[in-house]
C-alpha cells in the first residue's frame, strides 16, 4: 500500500494554458486542434475497448469519437476561462499512472496580483490556511521554493451540503521577477486554485498544483539567452499584467 500511495504522490503531469483569445468563427483555431490530436491519442484505445463491448442489441451506435472528446474538452475549458476576469488565466492539467492518463482535464484558476504586503505570509490568510467554512478539518499546508520565489499549497477535505467529500485545494507563489538593466524586479503574487472530487484524483492533485508552480516560476524567468519570457510581467502605473 506504501508503495501504491508513494505512486500516486509523485504522479508526472502535463500543464498547459488555456489561451485568451477565441478565434473568429471560420477562422483556424490551432489550438483546438492540438487539443483534439492531444485526446484522441489519449481515449483511442479506451473508446475503442469500450465500442467493443456496446451491446449489439442496444438500438444506437455507439455514441462516443475520440474527435469529439477533445471538441467538447475545447469548448469546457473555454466556456470557464471567458468566465474569469482579466488578471487570471485557466490552467489545465492531466496526471499519468504508469504512462497512461487518468485524470484530464483538471482545471486551475490561476491568479497574478499585485502583492498587496511586503510580507507574503499575508497569502496564508488570504487563501484560508487557518480554515473555511465547509472544511471538515484544518487544511494541510506544504512550502514550496521554485527558482523564482517561494511558496506554500495546501489541501483541506470539504462537504458539500448533501455530504459528498471534496477536495479544496489552493497554493499561493510571491515571484521576484528581474527585468534586466536598471529596473527593478517586479514582484508578483500567484494564486492557484481548484476543487477536485475524486478520491484517487485527491491523493495526487498536492504533487500537480506544486509541478504548476514551478512551471509557472520557470515561465516567468527570461531566457538565459535573453529575450522574453513566456509570461512576462511588467508593472505600468502600478498594475500587473501578463
């Protein structure tokens, strides 16, 4: 059993970004694409498993394309991103088990903020490490250091009104990212967040979210060769923007 738990705890993940522009209609949409290819190389073979063993009596084919899969994943994580307000962007994320995908797509709101203290300890409060309503115990907290600043995640078990368990997870990352020449560095805080329901889902989302936020970190730093950095921060009239 320790053996399978220490598995599940350092389970590899795939990140990726929700982009922030739709396309317009007729247009290409590369990511859609990419999207589809990802998850059809993804669910082939267990749609095709499934397809063999749809009852021959059941009166419909079989309803399920790998194509399809991927189109609706598009348009789920689309329709949540547009929801978010312009300082956040929607991460997604698939964990492996013994190179195969389990869990995809596990989506985070991921927040860039001023800092709103010089302290970062503040972040602690601000994403409810002392506890929330709806928390059935108090939340377990993990630091983490990135090359790029420092930070925590945490987990506490929730229920829902009608007693189903969950997961509340959160972490929080203060960037100090350098700008180069004479300006200073720019600091960011990050905020991540999510709400998983699987058990199994549970027990690997604290090595996901940290994974997250290195990505993050390595994102935000420029390149050794120079140049921008894929997330690139600057500050104009004391606002973060990315």
């Amino acid at each position: 059993m320790s053996e399978k738990l220490s598995t599940l705890a350092h389970a590899p993940w795939h990140w990726e970004w929700v982009p922030d522009v739709r396309p317009d209609e007729g247009d290409d949409d590369p990511w859609a694409e990419h999207m589809v290819e990802l998850f059809t190389a993804w669910t082939s073979a267990g749609l095709d498993a499934a397809r063999q063993s749809w009852p021959a009596d059941a009166g419909t084919e079989f309803p399920f394309t790998a194509d399809a899969v991927g189109h609706g994943v598009v348009e789920w994580l689309r329709e949540r991103a547009a929801q978010l307000p312009a300082w956040s962007r929607l991460a997604w994320g698939a964990a492996f088990l013994d190179g195969e995908p389990r869990w995809a797509p596990v989506p985070v709101v991921v927040e860039f903020r001023r800092p709103e203290a010089d302290d970062p300890n503040y972040l602690l409060e601000l994403m409810g490490a002392g506890g929330v309503e709806g928390d059935d115990r108090p939340p377990s907290v993990d630091y983490v250091t990135t090359l790029s600043g420092d930070g925590f995640r945490l987990f506490a078990l929730g229920r829902t009104s009608d007693g189903a368990a969950y997961g509340r997870v959160g972490a929080a990352l203060r960037l100090d990212v350098p700008q180069g020449g004479d300006t200073a560095d720019v600091g960011v805080d990050v905020l991540l967040t999510t709400l998983v329901f699987e058990m199994g889902l549970m027990a690997v989302i604290g090595s996901g979210i940290e994974q997250l936020m290195q990505q993050i970190a390595e994102e935000s730093a420029p390149p050794p060769g120079g140049g921008q950095a894929r997330l690139g921060f600057r500050a104009p009239q004391g606002e973060v923007q990315s």
